[in-house]
C-alpha cells in the first residue's frame, strides 16, 4: 500500500467510535513493514507437503481473534495462549488448542469477492467499482501462499453465482470482478427486493457450504464490495448469521467513498445488513476511493494474516447462541494497554450438521 492510498483510506467508526484510522505516514510505513514481513518469512519456508494444522473435533469451538493496536491499527504479534481468556455465557472456559498467524498456524483463508448485480441506470452499490477493478490487485500479491480466492455475485432477479471458484491464481479474479459487476438490462419491480433478500441469504449459504466441503477446512472470509443500502427482516438475516455461528466464518467490507448515499426505506428491516454482518461475525467495514482499493484489502489481509485461533470445548451443545467473549489476562493488559480484541460475540454448538448442511 502505497503512502497516498493510506491517507485516502478511512475506516467507517461503526464498531469503535473512538479509534481513528491512521493516515500518517509512518503508519503507512509500518502497514508495508508488516506486509514484507509475510513475504520474507513465506520465501524462507523450506518447500514440503506440510500443510496448517487442522484439528478435527467435532465438538471444539474455534474463534478467531484480531487484535490491533487502537492508535495504529497495526495487529499485536506476540502473543501467547495464556495471554488470553474465553467466556461461554459469562463462564469461562479453558483453552484446548491456540494457533497464531505470526506463526503461519491458523487455517488458510478463501478471500470471497462479493458483489451485487449493477442494474442498469444503477448508481453506486457495487456499480460504482466498475471499470476500477484493477485497483485491487496489489493486495492479491500479499497473500498466503495456501490462501484462495473467489468471486461470487447476487442479484434481484433471483440470479446467484460463483464467477470464480477459489483459485491461487492471483489474475484471474480481476477478470471475473469485471464481468461480475457489467451492467445488466433488469428493471426492479415490487417483488424484487424480497427476492433479492433470498437470493442474498442463498448465496451465503454456497459460500458457506464450499468451505466446509474443503479438506483441510479453510476460514472462508467475504469481503463485501457494495454501498450496503439494504435490509431484510431481522428474523430472515439472523438465520444466516446463525449459519456462521454454528461453523465459522467472518464478513468484511469496502465501500467506494463516492458512492451517494441512499436513504432506507421504512419498516422493521435491518438496514445495513452486510454491516450487520460484519459485526456479528468479528469483521470490519472500510470506505476507500479507487486509488485506496488496494489500500484497504492489504488491511483486511493483515488482521486475517496475524490473527489468533483459539479452540474450547463448550459446556453445552444445545444448539442455542451462547455469548462469547475473549479478553486479555491482568498481566497481558498492562503489558499491551492500547490493544483492542475482536471477534464474533456469539456462536451456537451443535453436535449434529449444522443447519446449512442438512
């Protein structure tokens, strides 16, 4: 990430109101120093077939933590597992495994493009990256060397698609983001939004499902490319997000700063739902013109890159949402006292398939 497309890059204060996004230099310069880091250390890596540990255990519980420093931004690498501690419904629980993406041990990542159709005459949503596409691939070369990407799309027609499915190949996903985001001749009428509602949870779903067909399991990570004008029923929307609770899974977003802004309509909905999404899974929201595109992926990339993957045993597998909380012990607060963790603040345990797979 270049410095220009730091300054022009800010974070919407959604989730924490007082951290600023940084825009200095320096911080520009530290964001590339982390970004090295991950390409040094992926070239000394002697070549095998080793791969990320993956523990199967139908019954464990894994979260995964981003932790950034609030002035900064930048992740905290150092950690240790009894840094942490994990709280099941106000109890806490013991930690059974702990993997860090310092250390290349949490899972791989599929990075998920996700974009909504651009009907025609449709100004901002995903219409709005047209013909700026490019701007994104930068960040594609700060991959892991094991993580894929795709990209998929939703319209309110009824139309849902993978464009590309995962690939390592760091090319092809710019293609299929361009085709993905031409123009359609689709005229909205009075059902069409109920219908994109279904077509945007079935889509999810797919997402979700691809993951979980994969062995070893990767994290699956959709990056929304929209303005997010849009609702549904809170009842409707929260099916899908149990469908992450009961797995895992995390939403992220960018947004064109230039997109105008569109006032919701009126009712019960959820407004904002990929918003929503993103923080009921641990995710983060950004606004960045084309030139910050790069920008603002490279800083999703990092979280993802140096988050942490701890793993419980639940005390009841009822198949209802528990509350979930992780903080730093006394010792590591005072040793780090401008960190902020983040992670989803629920999950549901089930023994049997989860909902999306039955």
């Amino acid at each position: 990430m270049t410095a220009d497309s730091s300054c022009r890059l800010r974070r919407e204060g959604r989730f924490h109101p007082k951290m600023k996004f940084p825009i200095a230099r320096a911080v520009g310069l530290l964001l590339v120093s982390f970004l090295t880091s991950i390409t040094s250390a992926q070239e000394s890596v002697q070549p095998g077939p080793a791969q990320p540990i993956v523990r199967v255990q139908s019954s464990l519980v894994l979260v995964d933590v981003i932790s950034q420093d609030h002035k900064t931004s930048l992740p905290i690498r150092d950690f240790k597992k009894e840094d942490f501690r994990v709280f099941d419904n106000r109890h806490e629980v013991p930690i059974s495994s702990f993997d860090a993406g310092a250390s290349y041990d949490t899972r791989p990542v599929i990075l998920w493009l996700v974009v909504l159709c651009n009907e025609r005459g449709k100004i901002g949503g995903s219409a709005q990256f047209v013909g700026n596409e490019g701007f994104f691939r930068p960040a594609f070369d700060h991959l892991n060397k094991n993580d894929t990407v795709g990209v998929a799309h939703w319209c309110d027609n009824g139309e849902t698609q993978f464009d590309l499915p995962p690939t390592e190949d760091r090319d092809s996903p710019i293609i299929a983001l361009a085709k993905a985001i031409r123009p359609i001749t689709f005229q909205a009428g009075e059902e069409s939004g109920r219908v994109g509602e279904v077509t945007f949870r079935r889509l999810i779903r797919l997402i979700i499902q691809d993951a979980h067909r994969r062995n070893p399991q990767p994290l699956p990570v959709i990056v929304f490319l929209d303005g997010d004008n849009t609702g549904q029923p809170r009842e409707s929307l929260d099916q899908v997000v149990d469908d992450f609770l009961e797995t895992s899974g995390m939403v992220f977003g960018i947004k064109d700063s230039r997109a105008p802004m569109v006032p919701m309509w009126p009712g019960g909905d959820v407004a904002e739902i990929e918003h929503y999404m993103a923080e009921k899974t641990g995710g983060q929201f950004f606004s960045a013109i084309p030139s910050g595109y790069a920008g603002a992926l490279d800083m999703i990339l990092m979280q993802l890159h140096f988050r942490y993957q701890l793993g419980f045993t639940p005390p009841a597998m009822d198949g209802k949402r528990h509350n979930l909380k992780v903080e730093l012990t006394k010792e590591a607060k005072e040793k780090y006292k401008r960190v902020r963790l983040r992670h989803r603040p629920e999950y549901i345990p089930v023994l049997e398939a989860p909902a999306w797979a039955r």
